[in-house]
C-alpha cells in the first residue's frame, strides 16, 4: 500500500508531459479552393486560418497578379498553401504579426533581361519587293501565260498561233531567236516591261519595304474616304476606310535543315471607293494567302478580274464636238460609244532575306577601313 501511494503521483507526473503535447498542437483544418480562383481571393480565404491558428495575417507581397491555377481538395490548409506556392513559384516567409507570401528570390548572378530593342536590332530582316500591274486579259490570253508555272522568276508561255507573233518581243527581249508555236519560258519582269512597252498593262503600284523578321509591314498608295455614320445620340462622325493599293506582309526566317526560308504572311488589295447618292461603295480585290519561300524567290498572284468602262466620243473632228443647239450638227458628225475593257490584276512578290542591321554595320566598318 505505502508504494502504491508513491506511484500514482509518479504515473500522474509521467503523464503531464503528454496532455501538454496534445493542449500545444495545432490541428490543420481542411479546405477546397478551385483551380481559377484568383490568388488574392485564395489569400483571404487561408487568411481566416492563418489568424485563427497563427494569429497572423496573410498577405501577398509577390509580383503575381493571376490564378492559382491547381484545384484544392478537402486539404489541410498549411499543405493547400503549399501547393499554391509551388504551382506559382512562389515562397513563404513568417514575421512578427503575418506571414508573406513573396516571389522566389534570383540568384545574385542571374543574367539581366534582354532589352527587346537590342533582340531587334540583331535580328535579319526581309526586304519585300512588289509590283502591281493592271493587265490586258486578252492579250495575256494570246500568249498563253499559266500563272501556276512559276518558278525562279519564270513563267511558262503556251503561245498559240495567234500568239505566236506577240511572243517575238519576248523572245528578243531575252535573248532567244526567231519563234513558232509552242511553250516558252519567260522572265516575269520581261513579261511585264514587255506589256508595258506595248500598252497592254500599267503598274499601278511598285512598294519596296523592309521588315524585320517576325514582325508586320504595311505600306498604302492610295487614299483614306470618310463615310457619314450617326450614333445613337444623332452625332455625325467620320469613319475612315483605306483604299488604293494595300500590302500588308509579316515574314518570319525559320530554319530548315541548315537551310534560311521565309514563311510569309501576305494580304495585298486594291480597292477605290465610289461615292453614291444613298451610300458608299466601295469596290475591292483582295487576296490574303500565306506561303514559304526560299531566299530571292519570286512567286506571282494573279487571277484579280475587272472590267474597265469607257465612254468615247467618235466622228469628225471639231464638228462631234459642237454643242447641241447648233442646229444638232454634233448628231450627225460623231456618235458615242462605250468601249468595256477586261482586265487582269497581276501581282508579283519578291522575298529577300538582308543581314541585321547590326551587321550591317559592322561589314560598314570593315569596308572603310580597308
């Protein structure tokens, strides 16, 4: 009895500290957070359980402004922080008061960002050069031309025999001799001198412009209309549409097997607008394609169709041209007539891939100090 009585306050004192182990540990609660909950509503949601457990608040000092991005499942809410941490490259840190959750900090010899101008400036660049030329249909007809041909340059001529005589210019243009029925091949810039020799094409358009790989050129000959529009209010305003001859390329140099080729983006229009008693009209081809070409490759889109109307006023001259009321003689000397013309929209495209222009310059140098 007498040890009996000595081992219980032994057996009690044994026990204390275990009933303080269990009065100090915190139990984690569960929570369920949604993968697109925004990372700030995720902070105020954990917050309550950071100040019932912690009594500090939460607080978001990183640079992320986005979702959490990873679904949260009747987790306890210490590991839910945890993953919303990793999943965002994120850290947290406790102080006195509040736990921060802040960006992973860099190492001290990290490379700094590159500037996006310096990236530019050693970046190759393509020189598009165009021609828009207004064609002849039946005179392109004559000579059989077969836009689907071309290649280095050269299109393929299918002269018939009432071609066959218009195909004699060209041939001495580029050098061959005397001609007969059949297929040629012909450079495309001497088809086209060729039909501007003859009147039967004008170009109407010959940008040249310089784009960076990657980004957007742009280049207008025409001019901006204004349209009359009203608001719901009644206010008149201006509404601006470009028309004229429109380029529009983005070429980008990918890298094939060691070999540089250019992945172009292409949207060219020629568009005029007429102006009506009831609206606008505005009269538009337009074609937007996307190819691959190598360096110094010329590829032709054709195939635009139009009709051209022209009122001409014919018969002897001086006299046509009197007015009406002397004694109607304009009648019985001249006639007028109304001449309809098919054309032919014709649009070559030339890529060029040019050195940086960081390049550039250093072959500038190099040439100057030679």
């Amino acid at each position: 009895m007498k040890y009996a009585l000595f081992l219980v306050p032994l057996l009690m004192l044994l026990c204390i500290p275990g009933l303080f182990a269990q009065t100090n540990e915190i139990k984690s609660e569960p929570v369920s957070i949604g993968s697109n909950t925004h990372i700030n509503e995720a902070m105020q949601i954990l917050e309550s359980y950071t100040m019932k457990d912690y009594k500090k608040k939460l607080i978001n000092l990183s640079s992320y402004n986005g979702y959490i991005n990873i679904p949260i499942h009747n987790l306890p809410w210490e590991r839910a922080l945890e993953l919303i941490l990793l999943q965002n490259n994120l850290t947290r840190t406790d102080h006195v008061g509040y736990i921060a959750v802040e960006d992973i900090p860099k190492p001290p010899d990290a490379d700094p960002p590159i500037d996006p101008q310096i990236i530019q400036a050693k970046t190759k660049q393509v020189r598009i050069k165009a021609v828009a030329m207004l064609a002849d249909r039946s005179y392109l007809k004559s000579l059989g031309v077969d836009w689907s041909t071309v290649l280095n340059g050269e299109v393929t001529i299918n002269a018939g025999f009432s071609g066959a005589s218009q195909v004699s210019s060209l041939m001495n243009l580029s050098g061959s001799g005397s001609t007969d029925v059949g297929k040629y091949r012909v450079d495309i810039n001497t088809l086209i001198k060729t039909m501007e020799t003859n009147q039967k094409g004008n170009i109407i358009a010959q940008p040249n412009l310089l784009v960076t790989s990657g980004k957007q050129g742009y280049i207008q000959v025409g001019q901006d209309i204004s349209i009359k529009t009203a608001d719901e209010a009644g206010n008149t305003t201006d509404a601006f549409f470009a028309t004229g001859v429109i380029l529009d390329v983005q070429p980008t140099i990918v890298v094939v097997d060691g070999e540089e080729l250019i992945n172009l983006k292409l949207s060219i229009e020629r568009s005029s607008g007429v102006p009506n008693a009831v609206s606008t009209v505005i009269t538009k081809s337009k074609s937007i394609t996307e190819l691959v070409l190598y360096n110094n490759e010329e590829t032709v889109i054709g195939g635009l169709f139009d009709t051209d109307e022209t009122h001409v006023r014919s018969g002897i001259p001086f006299l046509k041209d009197l007015p009406w009321w002397v004694l109607g003689i304009r009648y019985l000397t001249g006639y007028n007539t109304l001449e309809k013309k098919d054309r032919e929209l014709v649009i070559t495209i030339k890529a060029e891939i040019v050195d940086s222009a960081l390049d550039r310059l250093r072959k500038s140098k190099l040439e100057t100090e030679k």
